[in-house]
C-alpha cells in the first residue's frame, strides 16, 4: 500500500474497527475524499490533511491554522473545538490509540518491507542497539547494501534523517516516517530501542518486529507522568512479546519468571541468551584486559570466542543479546564477531586521561539505578585504588525514584559528588539538586551544587586529586539540555572535557 492518498472512509472504518470513535460529525461526499496527509503539526498541514489535536500545549488557534491551510477534518480527544456545528470531526476515546491506526494506513504498513529489530530493557538499550547495527552493518558492506538503520536513545539514522534524538522511541508519526525513509533509502534492516512509554502509549503498536529483546528490569521512570508503579511498568514491557515474531530474554533479568511465562504466551517464538548454562546462547569464560573483553559462546549455531572492544564488563550482557539477535537473523558467525569486535557507542564509556595528575576520567551515559550500580562495580575493578568523583543530575518530573536511588549509590561509592543540570525541563533545578543531596548527605559524602553543568565539570575534572577518577555521566554526546519545554543547544559533555583538557595540559 502506497503513502497517503487513502480514502477518508477506510481510516473511519479502521478506527470503528477498534471501538475507538467516540463520535464524529463526517457527511457523505467528504468520507470518499482521498486524505494526502496526516498531522498534529498546523505548520506541515496540506491541502486534505487530517489533523490530529494532541499535546499538552494545544492550543485553537493550531487547529484554526491548519484549516486555514487545507485540513479537511480534525480529530481530538476530548472535546469538539471552535465554535463550528459544520466542522468536521472525529472525537476518540484514546488518541494514542487512533494514532497507531491513522500511522498504519496513512504511511501503508510501510514496516512491513523492513527486518525490524526492538529492543527493551532498564538499561543497556543503546549499547544492544548500537552493537547490532554494527553486525548488520559488517554483514551489509560485504554484499554492497547500504548501512542499517537505527533508532535509539542517542542518534537516529534512516537513510535520510541523520540527527541526535529526543525520545527513546520517536512518536507514532515520526516513527513510520522513518520507516519510509529508511525503505525509500533502500534499507533491509532497522534496530529501534522500544521505551516503556512507546510501549504503554501505543507508539508501536499494528506493528510486529522481527526479533524483540527484553534485556533487563529494575524500578525506573516511576511518577505520576511516567508509571504509577513498578508493575505498571514492568507490564508496560512485556507488551513488546505480543508485537514481535521472536521474543528474546535475558536469563539474568530481575523478575525472570513472570517474564517468561509472557514471553512464551505472547511470542510465536521463544529464544534466551545469557550468562547462564541453560541459555539457549550461552556467553562464558570472560576474560578482561585494558581494551576490552573477551568470552566465548555456545549454541546451535555459534561456537567459538568473541570479543567486545568496548571497556566494561557488563558490556557482555549486551553484546550477548546483540550475538542473539544475529543468531535468529541468520548472520554468518564471521560478520558477527567483527561488528561486536569494532562496535562503539557514541558517549558510552568513553575515556579521557589528564596526564599531569594521572586522572582518568569517563563520560558515560549512566542514568539510572542499575547502570549506575553496573558503572561503579565496574570501575572499582578496573581502576582499583582510585578515588571516585562523580558529577550527575536527574531530570525534571520524572523518574523520580532515581533522585534517592542515584543520591545513595553516589554516597556509597563516591568521595566527591557534584550535583547539576540534567534536563530539569520545568520543574525548577534547585529542588531537582537538593531532593539528590539529602541522599548524598546521610552517607556523609561531600558534594557540592553547581547550577551550570559545564562548569560543574570544569570544577570537578580540576579538584580531582591526583590518580583519581573522574566519572561524568548522563548526557554523553548529547549536545541539548530541556529546560522549561524547549531544548536548549549546549556543548556536550565530551565536548566539554576535551576543552577543559585542552587547556589544562
């Protein structure tokens, strides 16, 4: 099926279909009328476009806007906007719901002529991500196709859009928009990162991936915007089982059990990988050294030793998930070690050394509880001795329990800390600051509270003793900080510490 150009009548059949059409006022000429776009941005509006009223800053006059430039209906969620009674309407029970329907027809179930590949998890969805896109990438060049896609935490690449990125997994209009750049580019493959909100808000849903990885769980994005509970989120999760035609899980996961049971419910296909001997891909004998990790696999159709060129050793875990989703794609085991080999994530464990006073200092994007713990237990092994100095924040009206989570592990492991922005977006950073503080406090942990990130780091890499650690996590290269409801352009942190450096030596 083409993009666009489909008749008003199927997108109103297809959402009768879901029970999700509250009411409507639609007269029978305008239900045969082709509808050439769909949009919840009045600046993008064509003529017969079907305008989607969504957002927690709409605003009438948007609506007013995009009939002033050809929308031929509208659609909301709550109420019949302006004072119109000839205004055609679609009025829904759940937008969220009637998006994944409008995307699908709108754009023709485009992802059909892609492999797609989703991946969930607490932590570790980026580096998977980035992993299996270089083993798709290594199989990809020796047959002169063009690179893989991705959509992740970090950067998205379709073949035409090349851009850092705001969300985990894009909303539903611009998620199918990049599956129709990434076909119009002539892309077979294309990895995604699946949030818990994609997920629990319908983004993905009509859509069924090739593979989908469940890599890990822990208590994260718990508050009144996110998830009410850790339940809601873990169930939130377990939906990608029921949109993907192979369901992989890590056999480490926290809550392996009820995972499973869903997995084998909900999936035509079941597939572990892990670091356990009854995985159906089973990772052993690690061993490191200062470049990276190497360990072997044993399944069906691998065996052998691989590599990770990336420093850390909780990064076998998702190189083990990425050695998987290769597997059950049927990539010659030769391009896989390659790509996990070479593989490298973009403001992940990155190292820089400040010579004069023998620093080291990592950027990493550690955000949350579990990575935050693999982060510390990792660096306490390969920088044995070393004090640690640690610079984060938290984001605004979020995942809120990471405030006490971060605070107390920081505590714990650190001897300095110093606390600053982290995409506080509207919630005013101070209160961001001093909610982490009390935690940093009961453990007796000097800390410090500096506004400005930059020079949050500038203070931290320049008070750090001498054969010290330096971390500095969160951001990575991300190169935008929210603040209020806009994201505001900043240098990133790698960014930063090359600068700092550049004129401390």
């Amino acid at each position: 099926m083409a993009k666009g150009k489909r008749p008003l009548l199927e997108y109103v059949e297809a959402l009768e279909s879901k029970n999700i059409i509250k009411m409507s006022n639609i007269d029978v000429a305008l239900m045969n009328s082709s509808i050439n776009h769909v949009s919840y941005n009045s600046k993008d509006v064509i003529p017969n476009t079907l305008f989607v009223c969504k957002g927690l800053h709409f605003k009438e006059d948007y609506l007013r806007e995009a009939l002033d430039k050809g929308a031929i209906l509208y659609i909301s969620e709550d109420q019949k906007l302006l004072d119109n009674p000839h205004l055609p309407f679609i009025l829904v029970h759940d937008m969220r719901k009637a998006l994944a329907v409008l995307a699908n027809i709108y754009f023709g179930e485009i992802w059909k002529s892609l492999k797609l590949v989703g991946i969930t998890g607490t932590k570790g969805k980026s580096t998977t991500s980035y992993y299996v896109k270089s083993i798709l990438d290594h199989y990809l060049q020796s047959q002169n196709k063009p690179l893989s896609a991705i959509l992740s935490g970090i950067f998205n690449y379709d073949g035409i859009i090349n851009e850092e990125s705001h969300l985990t997994t894009p909303e539903t209009l611009e998620l199918h928009q990049h599956f129709q750049n990434a076909a119009d580019s002539g892309i077979d493959y294309l990895t995604m990162e699946v949030s818990s909100q994609a997920l629990k808000y319908h983004r993905t849903e009509g859509i069924c991936l090739d593979v989908g990885v469940f890599l890990n769980i822990g208590n994260d994005h718990i508050s009144d915007i996110e998830h009410q509970s850790y339940e809601d989120y873990r169930d939130s999760k377990l939906r990608i089982f029921s949109q993907c035609a192979i369901a992989l899980v890590n056999t480490r996961t926290e809550d392996f059990d009820r995972i499973i049971k869903e997995a084998r419910e909900k999936s035509p296909k079941l597939f572990t990988f892990g670091q356990d001997e009854e995985a159906d891909l089973f990772g052993y004998d690690l061993v490191q050294d200062q470049e990276g990790t190497s360990f072997k696999v044993r399944s069906s159709k691998y065996n052998g030793g691989f590599r990770v060129g990336m420093k850390g050793v909780f990064n076998v875990e998702n190189a083990l998930a990425a050695i998987a989703v290769a597997h059950e794609m049927d990539i010659p085991m030769n391009y896989v070690k390659a790509g996990i080999e070479s593989a490298r994530v973009p403001g992940r464990m990155e190292l820089f050394y400040h010579s004069s006073k023998n620093v080291i200092i990592i950027v990493d994007y550690a955000h949350n509880q579990l990575s935050f713990e693999k982060l510390f237990e990792t660096v306490q092994i390969e920088y044995k001795n070393r004090p640690i100095h640690i610079v984060f924040g938290c984001p605004g009206y979020k995942a809120l329990g990471r405030r006490q989570e971060l605070g107390e592990i920081a505590g714990k492991y650190a001897a300095m800390v110093y606390i600053t922005e982290e995409d506080a977006g509207e919630e005013p950073l101070k209160n961001i600051s001093r909610e982490i503080a009390q935690y940093i406090q009961k453990a007796n942990t000097t800390y410090e509270i500096i506004d400005d990130r930059e020079e949050a780091i500038k203070r931290a890499i320049q008070m750090a003793p001498i054969n010290s650690l330096v971390l500095i996590t969160g951001k990575g290269r991300e190169t935008r900080q929210k603040r209020g409801s806009h994201y505001i352009d900043t240098l990133s942190d790698v960014e930063i510490v090359e600068r700092i450096l550049s004129h401390e030596e």
